[in-house]
C-alpha cells in the first residue's frame, strides 16, 4: 500500500488550513529550521567573499564528470546556489510545504525524504549525458520539487494562497509546476542548457517511486537481509504517519514507536495537546501502557 492509498485520522486538522500563508505555515519544526540555517548561511559564505563561489561550485557542485573523485557532491550540490533569489525561492517553498510535512512524516523521514529528491535530482544527469554534456549542478530545486510533490501528494485539495489571494489546490499547483517545467526542459533543451529544468524533473521524479514504492521496495529488503524495520531502508511508513506496532505482549516500544513518540510529542510542544488527534492520544496511551508493563531487559 502506497502514500496515497492510507486514511488519516488526523488529515482534516490540517487540510483546512491555508497553506503557503497564514499563521500554520509560518510555525517551523525542527529539521526544516535546520535546513533554512544551512542554505542561508553557506550562501552567506559565498556572497561575503569568505570563500570564493567559484571554489564552492567546483569543490560542493555535483557533475557527472567527477562523482567517482568528488562523490560528496551528490547531496552538498543541493546547499550551493547561484544567487540570492536562487537561494530565496527555494527555501521560501522550503518554508511554506516544509513544516506540515515535517510534522506528517516525522523529523528524520523528512529530512531521509529531502536529500533522496535531492539526490535523485542530481543523478538524473547522469542518464542525460549524452544530451546536456556534464556541467555542474547546483542548488536545492530538485529537493524542493519533491517536497512540493509529497505535500501534494498528502493533501491533494489543500489550497495554496497565490500572493495571499487566489486560492488554488496543491494537486493543481504541483501540476502546473511539473508541466512548466517539463515545457521549460524541452525548450532549454534545443538550445543545450536543460539542465537545472532536468533536475527540477530528476527530484520530482525520485519524489514519484519514493513515495509510491518505498514500501515494497523496504520489504523487499526486509525479506533479503532477515530484518523486520521496514523504515530502516525507505522511512515511508514513517511519511504515511502509519508506524507498525509490536504484538507481542509486554514488549518494549521499538524504534518505529520511539520516532512515533518523538513526533507527537513535538506536535505537542508546538501546538499543544488540543492539536492531538484521537489516534494520537491513543497510541500516547498504549505506548505508555506498554513502557510500565515491559521487563527490563538491561544486562
């Protein structure tokens, strides 16, 4: 069962928000906070002159040419960028889609979600080769593609204030997104510079098989290497807010319930308890039920 096939207790809390303004999309979690610090300071580095931006390109940018001698550059391309707007636009849609699917996942599938798209989005070049060279690639667009697309993907007809005015569903927004970049591609293309547009493809695309088959594709795992954490490998149980709880009794809570915890226990510090939905407060309960009445099993 895929992102898109799960019921949620909780979805009609959030999807009668506005998103992309209003007061929700400005409360940040911890992980997006993070990632706004790091974008914007190393661009600082950049603009400041404290280490060149050329230096920064070819030591942090990714290029198909030099992934087996730089391979780092594969996640460190998606924290450089080209410009102050650059930089701005793609942290703003950072900032706006971020939170909401930060809190829906869990901190560390989110950020496991960011820098597979971000990823994902790079590699894409290296299948292209033949058509747009190897030059270097550079900033978070392909990361911030997937994020907008599992925001879309999670809440379909939750509206998106354009200029805080025109409301518009995040499905259609997405949408329209993906097409003009895909018409952008196909033109830049004929003049043999498509490669920021193919990589803005490249992290929608990964965002795509990630959230659709990263399930199967961890339990296939599971099956291969004798493990039962399907969330080691593609953390999507983790996206779909559904965890798997351990039927034995009197177990302890395993690390899927621990990152469960963890993620209410942050809603409920940023929002409080009245944010809680009743699946929420009542796997608080089992949870606890189940701390008090496990043996310790400590050596």
């Amino acid at each position: 069962m895929g992102f898109a096939d799960r019921s949620y207790e909780d979805g009609s809390r959030e999807t009668g928000r506005s998103f992309g303004g209003g007061p929700f999309a400005a409360v940040l979690t911890p992980w997006v906070k993070r990632l706004l610090v790091a974008h914007f300071s190393i661009y600082l580095v950049m603009a400041l002159g404290l280490v060149p931006p050329e230096t920064m390109v070819d030591l942090f940018g990714f290029s198909a040419a030099s992934i087996l001698t730089r391979p780092w550059g594969v996640l460190t391309y998606m924290f450089v960028h080209g410009g102050f707007m650059h930089v701005l636009f793609n942290m703003l849609a950072v900032f706006f889609f971020g939170p909401p699917l930060e809190r829906a996942m869990g901190g560390r599938a989110f950020l496991r979600y960011y820098l597979i798209c971000g990823a994902g989005a790079a590699l894409t070049s290296i299948l292209l080769i033949q058509f747009i060279g190897t030059p270097i690639v550079i900033g978070a667009s392909g990361a911030v593609f997937g994020v907008m697309l599992a925001f879309a993907w999670r809440w379909p007809d939750a509206p998106i204030y354009l200029w805080a005015i025109l409301p518009v569903k995040a499905k259609y927004l997405v949408g329209i997104l993906g097409l003009g970049s895909l018409w952008a591609t196909m033109q830049a293309g004929r003049n043999g510079n498509g490669v920021a547009h193919w990589a803005h493809l490249g992290g929608r695309i990964t965002g795509i098989v990630y959230l659709r088959y990263g399930d199967a594709i961890a339990a296939r795992w599971n099956r291969l290497h004798g493990t039962r954490r399907a969330s080691g490998v593609s953390g999507v149980s983790h996206s779909i807010g559904v965890r798997g709880h351990s039927k034995r009794k009197g177990s302890k809570p395993g690390g899927d319930d621990l990152d469960e915890v963890d993620r209410i226990l942050d809603k409920i510090r940023e929002q409080g308890m009245d944010a809680l939905s009743s699946r929420e407060r009542t796997f608080l309960d089992t949870m606890s039920r189940k701390y008090r009445s496990a043996p310790d099993q400590t050596a």
